[in-house]
C-alpha cells in the first residue's frame, strides 16, 4: 500500500505541467507514445514532464500510486492537462480519431 503522501506527490506532478507520461525506458509501448507526442505532433518537451519509472529510486511507489488514482497498473500512463488519457493503445486511438489534436491545442499555444 502506498503511502497519501506518495499520492499526493504524484497528483501534483500531474498537474505540474500539460502534459505528464509515467514510462519505462525498456517498453516499447512507451517509446511508441513519447514518439507519437514529442516526434509526430511536436508536443514541446518544456511543456511535459516524463518519468522514467525504472531509472527513480521511487518509481514503484510512484507506480503504484498512479494505480491507485486511476486503476491503471501498467505503463505509459498519460495525461494531458490533468486528465488521464491512458495508454499508447488509448493514445494511438485518439490520435486516430483526430480527438488527441483536440486535446493538445491548448498544449501547443
């Protein structure tokens, strides 16, 4: 069990910036979703705070809380302006729907 503070922590890192990725520098869905964003549609890297959980002392805690507040245990975990996107299946489909263009136009001013 992880710990409110941890929880905490990781919530206001969310809203630390417009966009946010917990990762994992070995996952290919990861590098799939960091590349779609900061390659593909040019997210500036200023404005997105990437973790890469396996390389953080605190990264299963940080892990771990991020499933607590959304009931996601798996990695990338994406949000953008504080809402929780999900996945790189998630990502890819917004993406595909024109709706992730939508949702990073405030990103992107």
């Amino acid at each position: 069990m992880v710990s409110q503070q941890t929880i905490n922590k990781v919530k206001e890192m969310i809203k630390e910036k417009e966009v946010f990725v917990a990762s994992k520098s070995y996952c290919p869905y990861c590098k799939k979703a960091k590349s779609t964003l900061f390659k593909e549609l040019n997210v500036p890297e200023d404005k997105a705070l990437v973790l890469e959980l396996d390389e953080m002392t605190d990264g299963k805690d940080i892990q771990d809380a991020l499933y607590e507040i959304t009931g996601q245990s798996t990695v990338p975990n994406i949000f953008i302006e504080g809402a929780q996107v999900g996945g790189n299946d998630d990502l890819q489909t917004l993406k595909r729907s024109g709706k992730l263009d939508q949702m990073l136009q405030k990103v992107m001013n």
